[in-house]
C-alpha cells in the first residue's frame, strides 16, 4: 500500500483483491474456483502484482468478492456494488 500526496492510502489492485479476499474470509482457492481458475497461483500472481487480470477476470472477482469492478480496479472509493 502507498500513501499519495495528500497523504491518503493508494492500494494496488492486487491489495484491494487480497483485502477484500481476507475481509470475506476467503482463501485463494476458494476465490479461484468461484472464479474458475484452474489454479490457485493465479490469485497469488495478481496479489502480488506478478500478473495483472484481464477485464472479464477482474468483472469474476469482484462478482465472487461482492464489490464492484470500479472499486477493485481503484477507480472508486466504496466498496459498493
């Protein structure tokens, strides 16, 4: 997580997955499969920002998470569907 200029907390996408992943108590192959994705590195990958998700893979998350795509991506604040 960074702090932007006027100091308020900029999570990556990868952060916001894991956070909301962990908020749902969710493990990484529970979200894969709600997802399905055949692996669970895959939620590692994006996690960590190793890989960043297509469209549709971040549209799966965010039904699976129960937030809205804007939110996950950054683009919103709440975490409103």
């Amino acid at each position: 997580m960074t702090i932007d200029e006027k100091g308020r907390n900029e999570m990556t996408i990868g952060e916001r997955i894991r956070f909301v992943r962990k908020q749902r108590k969710m493990t990484q192959m529970e979200l894969a499969n709600a997802c399905h994705i055949k692996e669970r590195v895959m939620i590692s990958h994006y996690e960590t920002g190793r890989s960043i998700p297509s469209m549709g893979r971040i549209e799966e998350m965010a039904k699976a998470l129960d937030v809205s795509p804007a939110w996950l991506c950054g683009w919103t604040v709440g975490e409103q569907r």
